[in-house]
C-alpha cells in the first residue's frame, strides 16, 4: 500500500532528526545562567546612552529581566558586575550594582 511507504518514511525521517537534536544536546555542555547573562548583556546594550545610569537598583534589575535576586547576582557577578549598598538611618540598606568600568566605555 501506497500509506505504508510515506508512514515507513516518516518514522525514519523521525528518528533521523531525534538522533541529530540527541547529539547536538549532548554535545554542549547545558549552563543554566547562560540565556539570563545574555539577556542582561542584550538589555543592557539596548540601553540609549541617556538611560544608562551610574548604577542599578535590583529591584529595578528583577523586574526588567524578570529574574530572581538570587539568579541575577550570580549572573551578573559573572560579567563583572559589583554589588555596594546604600544606607538610610533607621531604613534597611538597599543593594545597586554597578557595570564594569569597559562596559561604559563601548
């Protein structure tokens, strides 16, 4: 039957491409905070020169790559980025983050 061939096809056809997406996966090695460190760099970059700031709140930086704290620090230790505090009297302190210095200069 003329049915049987085109099914017989799309099952090798099938198992081809499963075969082709099971070595390309294991052949990278899977790094969790890769695509938030790229989103961080992309929004950054689209950034105009008059919105970049001398620093970021992470409150600011949670809601515009909607990520955990926890995740974006790391992510953002990882490019370079450094954490300080600002202090209030008798206000709990916030965190800000500061770009590195050769990110300013592009």
């Amino acid at each position: 039957m003329p049915g049987e061939a085109y099914i017989r096809e799309l099952r090798r056809w099938s198992a081809e491409r499963r075969a082709k997406r099971a070595a390309q996966g294991a052949s990278r090695v899977f790094d969790p905070r890769a695509k938030l460190k790229e989103r961080v760099t992309q929004w950054n970059s689209s950034l105009s020169p008059e919105a970049h700031t001398p620093h970021y709140f992470m409150e600011h930086l949670v809601r515009q790559l909607r990520a955990t704290p926890q995740q974006l620090g790391i992510a953002l230790r990882e490019l370079g980025w450094r954490w300080d505090r600002v202090w209030r009297k008798g206000q709990p302190y916030r965190h800000y983050w500061v770009l590195p210095k050769d990110v300013h200069q592009q």
